[in-house]
C-alpha cells in the first residue's frame, strides 16, 4: 500500500495522506485479483481496487476518533503535477 498517514497527536489531530492507498497491482496476489476479476469481465479499479482504497482511507481516519470526545481532520493532498 501507498498510504502511510502522517498523524499529529491530540488535541489537534490531523491526518495528511500524501497518495490515494491503492495497492500495488505488481504484487502478486493484488495481479492474481485483478486477473481472476478481469477474467469475469469485471473492472478491476472500480471492482477491487477503489473499494480497497477507500477501506483503507476509513481506517486512517479512524486512527482520528477513538473516543466520542476527539476530533480530527483528514487531509488529501495532491500535488500540481498531479492528474486527475
């Protein structure tokens, strides 16, 4: 995975996430996914690897709020150079 989250301490946490976390599609078992999901006719980025991603964002947030009393924001930085 891409997503290591840069975390501030409380109060103020804050979680900057410097790439979207997908996961490599040269691991083998990520390839091995992406294959058996291609072979259904299936898309693999909107079937298996944006599901995952978004999963893994949920997580980093919630590293934010373990308790009803915390608050915290996530930021998604993307750099100029960057396309859509």
């Amino acid at each position: 995975m891409l997503y290591i989250p840069e975390s501030l301490p409380p109060p103020n946490s804050s979680d900057f996430v410097h790439q979207l976390p997908f996961a490599s599609p040269g691991e083998p078992i990520v390839a091995a996914r992406i294959d058996a999901i291609r072979s259904r006719d299936h898309n693999p980025f909107m079937d298996y690897q944006v599901p995952s991603a978004i999963i893994s964002l949920k997580q980093g947030l919630g590293k934010l709020i373990r308790k009803g009393s915390n608050r915290g924001i996530q930021y998604e930085v993307k750099s100029p150079g960057d396309c859509c």
